[in-house]
C-alpha cells in the first residue's frame, strides 16, 4: 500500500476491539514520537504510555466516556510542562554538547538564544504546538503500519491531570492518542468516506 492509500485507510476509530498491538510496531510508533522535531529543539513535553486497564477505567469518565479509552491497547497522553522552562532549557544544552561532543562554553550563544524566547512569558501554549507536531508523526505512523488510533481532544484536562497526578509531575495534559484495532463490527465509521475539503478549496497557489 503506498503513502495515501494508507493515510485514507486510517480513521478516528471510534470502537476498538481491546486488542493488543505488535510489540515492534509500538516501539516504531514511539520512536517516530520521539524523532518529531520542536521548535529550539526542547522537546517541552512528554508522553505517558497507558496500559494500565486500571487507570483507564479511572480516565474514562473524565474523557467523556468516550470507548476507546479502555477499549484500545493503550492510550498515549501527551502533556507539556507546566514551567521550570529554564531548567529545560538547561538540560537540553547539556544533551547538546554531550551528544555533540561540543562544550557547554561553545553553546553559550545558543543558550542565550534559547532562554531570551523562554523567559518570562506562558510557555504552554507553544509548548502544546511542539507536542501536536509529535502527536501527527504518531499517528501518520500508525497509519502506516496499519495500527487504528484515535487523535482525542474530548476530555477534561484539569480532571484528567488529577486523575494521573500530573501536577507533581510539573505536567499539563494536551491531547490523548488511543491507539488499538478497529472494531468493524461495532463502529459505523468503518465504511465511511473520507470527508475532506477539495483540494481547490484548501490549497491558495500563488
Ligand atoms: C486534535 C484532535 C482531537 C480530536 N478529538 C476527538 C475525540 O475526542 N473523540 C473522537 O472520537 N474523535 C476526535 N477527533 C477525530 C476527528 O473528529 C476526526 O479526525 C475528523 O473528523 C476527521 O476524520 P478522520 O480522522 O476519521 O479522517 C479528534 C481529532 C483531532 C485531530
């Protein structure tokens, strides 16, 4: 199958059987997550990978009930940091100049860089952007290795932040990905074309 007929095959799942996904093709799906680029290259967030029935049953009701929480294999959240942006900032020119081999002293320019556009303002909403770049590689992942997945904005973020305690982590939840195998039998989307504007409607060539 090529790059289109697979992006076509996937859809917002909306029932899933409880199956599990090929260990192999979860580790691709988180790689992809993990190789997203971001914006100075800080990677602000994080990604909870939910097995746990148990704290998905506890998820559920917070995410509107909505089945594929717990019908799925298992969910990923996305949540950004809350703040500490300058220890972020920190630990990622360390990363740099260990991966690099390059010295703290040489980055210093870049350092600055970095922390003239972090300090002092509301950095989750640009950090939610970064997080929703990675949140595409995932699921355009998935698609290709035919793995259902749902992309889900449909919860409650403060009550799910309680329910998984991301407060002490200094986390924000963003967005949900369920990711599992389409219930054919159960879901009415199967079947259903894809809506979409045409493409001369979307696009402005100038
Ligand atoms: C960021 C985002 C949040 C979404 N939230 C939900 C959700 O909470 N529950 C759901 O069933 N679908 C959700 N959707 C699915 C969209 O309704 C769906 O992607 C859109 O209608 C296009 O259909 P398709 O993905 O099946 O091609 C969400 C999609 C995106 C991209």
């Amino acid at each position: 199958m090529n790059i289109l007929e697979n992006l076509n095959w996937r859809y917002a799942t909306k029932r899933m059987t409880g199956e599990g996904i090929d260990k192999e093709k979860t580790a691709t799906i988180l790689e992809a997550i993990r190789m997203a680029p971001t914006s100075l290259g800080l990677q602000p967030f994080k990604v909870l990978v939910i097995e746990n029935k148990e704290i998905r049953e506890k998820m559920k009701p917070v995410c509107f009930d909505q089945p594929q929480i717990t019908e799925s294999a298992y969910v990923l959240v996305f949540a950004v940091y809350k703040d500490n942006y300058t220890q972020l900032a920190d630990d990622y020119i360390n990363l740099v100049a260990k991966t690099r081999n390059q010295s703290i002293e040489s980055l210093e320019d870049y350092k600055n860089r970095i922390m003239y556009y972090i300090t002092g303002k509301d950095n989750t909403a640009w950090a939610a952007r970064q997080a929703y770049i990675a949140f595409g590689f995932g699921l355009a992942t998935a698609a290709m290795l035919h793995v259902d997945t749902t992309p889900m904005e449909g919860f409650n973020p403060e009550e799910l932040d309680k329910v998984l305690d991301l407060e002490n982590k200094g986390l924000k939840s963003v967005v949900i990905m369920a990711v599992g195998k389409r219930d054919a039998n159960n879901d009415y989307l199967v079947n259903l074309p894809k809506v979409r504007k045409a493409e001369e409607d979307f696009f402005i060539h100038l």
